[in-house]
C-alpha cells in the first residue's frame, strides 16, 4: 500500500489592538490628553485570558508596550514607554489599562509604538525602546501554552503631511503571531470505503520546543500601511522535544484506537479540499523552524500505528507503522511528493498536515489454459 502525505496551508494570522481610549484630565502647558489603550473584539461570553492559538483577545490578556516621542527630524528621541505593561478587562474587552499614565505632549511632532504579548514575553527580554529590537529569553513550548504577540512599529504624528493637526486620541496596535499553529489531521481514501481504518499510536519526533526570539531594528515600512512597519522575526534553536495527541490546545484522545474518517473526494488524478478528516493533533502552538533532511535521524518526523480492517469484521486486522519526515509533506493532495514542499513553520502561519491512508487489497481470479493440441501422424504400408 501507499501512504500520500502532504499539507494545506491556511492564511496567516494577525490580532489587532484598536484605538485609545482617552479622557480629558488636567494638563500643563505641553501635556494633553492620556495616552490609553483599547481593543476591538467580537463579542465575547468568558471572563478569561484568550485560548491559546486563537486571535482574540479577552479579559485579563496583557501586552508590553514601549515607545517614545521625538521631532519630525529625529533630533529629541525621550523614551516615554518601557516595560509598561497594559491589561484588558471587560466582557467583551472594552478598557485597556496602567499604571502611571502618560500624556500626550504637544512640544512633540510624533510617538512611536512597539509592543509584546503575553507581557512576561516582554519584560522577561531585552527590549529597545526606541528602535523596538527584542532579545527575549529562552522560551519553551509545551504546545499549549505559550503564544507570543509582537506588534507592527506604530507612528502616530501629531499633524497629517499636509500640516494639519491629528488628534491625539487613536493609536492603533496590529498584532502579529510570533509562532506558528499546526494540526495534524488523519483521513482513509475511498478505496477503503468498506474497511475499518483506526489509529492507535501517533507522535512527533526531533521538534525543536525552545528558543530565543529576536526582532531586529528593519521593521518594513511599506506593511501594514505608510506609517506601520512590521516586526521581522527569528528565532534560535536551543532543544528538542516530542509531542502527541494530548498536547494542543484541544487535546485529543487516543488512549484507545480512533476511527478514521474516509475523504470521499480523495482523487489522486484530480486533487481537492478533503471532504472529511480526523484530528491527530489538535491546534499545537510551536515554534517556528526549518525541516531537517529526510532520512536524517535529527530531522523532524511522525510516527504512526493503525490498522485496516478490510470487511468490518474485526478478523484479519492488519496492523502498520510508518515513520515520515515532515521534509516530504508536499502542498498537492495526489498520489506522489513531487509537488512543491512544506519546507518549514513560519511565524503567523497556521499549517494542517493531512496524511491520507490508501491501500488495495490483493485480489485473485483464475483461468485454466487450454489443452495443447499436438497431432501424430504414422504410415504403414504392406
């Protein structure tokens, strides 16, 4: 039989931290209105911090926030935020909060912004304030746990290019993921309809779980919009880990063999969006990495142990275990891996890892050949 692996990739994900919220207050002469925070949200019933690997934010999320005030001509850069951690409150999350407020000062001609998420990211780095570069410490992923936010470089100008002057009152923060989110999800081709497939074991090998996350200073001006750059990410390898079923955000129960669904639309000459799958692992937040060399014993791989089950019956169960390398996972859902690669996890992509089970069944008929015919031929005469 043939296993076909490959993956779909899903669109990269952002979380946005809309306007502030201001309020007048007293001021002197050079001080305005505070600088505040706040999120846009849909509407939310739970009073918790977001779901890992989800781009929402609730109740009781944090992000670091630094910055500063300069001129038009970069002569007077003075660090206004450092470390200043801001947290949500609200059901849904309409305030963002701390201590010390700051105000807008109108001797300045524009704020940069930089931020991080969760905040104990933040202050636990080395953090920039006036360029936005991040050192962060070592960080480990569990799979489940940890989601780290870095915010696009944001400017707000105190006047629009045409001299007129901007209010103070909207700063507007796009989040970005900083690691990358993974399923993998396991369907029977249609050739298998009639069969019982189940998988009894599954797990990964030789993925890197830790490292250290850095932003250097070339945030690109051109993304978002003019006047937001966007954070350019990289991290260091430090160790390796296994992971399995129970480890994503939602963990999956395989202490006793799952049934796989059959994909009915599987069709190697004419690849398609799978109809139908089932979860391997579910929502694992990971950190970003390359993939090693196929058959290279320190490269990323998958290990799984199912069986088939051809009529149904629960007699003449064959069982299989296969070892992949997530090298070979390609981009086309056929019957080869000659497509386009994976290649790796990259920060902000969600990536689904589909492994599609096929086999056919060894079957018999039979003829008999024919007699020969020979003749024999002999002549006598007297």
């Amino acid at each position: 039989m043939r296993m076909k692996k490959f993956l779909i990739f899903a669109a990269a994900i952002a979380i946005s931290v809309a306007c502030a919220k201001i309020s007048d207050v007293s001021s002197t002469s050079n001080e305005g209105t505070q600088i505040g925070f706040g999120t846009w949200a849909p509407k939310l019933t739970r009073a918790e911090a977001r779901v890992q690997g989800t781009s929402t934010f609730l109740a009781g999320d944090t992000f670091a926030v630094y910055g500063y005030k300069d001129k038009s001509n970069d002569s007077d850069p003075k660090t206004v935020f450092d470390d200043v951690v801001v947290t949500a409150s609200g059901s849904p999350v309409d305030a963002w909060d701390y201590d010390n407020h700051r105000f807008w000062d109108s001797n300045y001609d524009k704020y940069i912004f930089y931020a991080i998420s969760p905040s104990a990211i933040g202050t636990a780095a080395t953090v920039d304030p006036q360029t936005g570069e991040v050192t962060s410490a070592t960080i480990t992923f569990a799979g489940d746990d940890n989601d780290v936010l870095v915010a696009d470089k944001k400017i707000v100008n105190k006047t629009d290019g045409s001299g007129n002057f901007n209010s103070w009152g909207t700063v507007h923060i796009v989040f970005n993921h900083a690691a990358s989110l993974v399923d993998f999800k396991v369907k029977k081709a249609p050739s298998l309809t009639d069969a019982t497939v189940k998988v009894s074991a599954f797990g990964l090998t030789q993925i890197e779980n830790a490292g250290v996350m850095s932003v250097d200073d070339d945030y690109d001006n051109t993304f978002p919009d003019a006047t937001a750059g966007h954070p350019n990410i990289s991290w260091s390898t430090d160790t390796k880990a296994p992971y399995g079923p129970a480890d994503g955000v939602t963990p999956v129960d395989i202490s006793s063999p799952i049934t796989v669904a059959e994909d009915t639309a599987f069709n190697p000459a004419s690849p398609t969006t799978p109809a139908a799958s089932t979860f391997l692992i579910n929502s694992l937040v990971v950190k970003p990495q390359t993939f090693g060399a196929t058959g290279n014993a320190a490269s990323q791989q998958l290990s799984i142990t199912y069986t088939i089950d051809a009529l149904g019956t629960g007699v003449d169960v064959v069982e299989h275990t296969s070892i992949l390398y997530l090298a070979d996972f390609d981009i086309v859902d056929d019957a080869d891996q000659e497509d386009t690669k994976v290649a790796s996890w990259a920060p902000g992509k969600h990536y689904t890892f589909y492994i599609t089970i096929d086999a056919h069944d060894i079957k018999f008929n039979a003829e008999i050949t024919d007699w020969t015919a020979v003749s024999g031929y002999h002549y006598l005469t007297n």
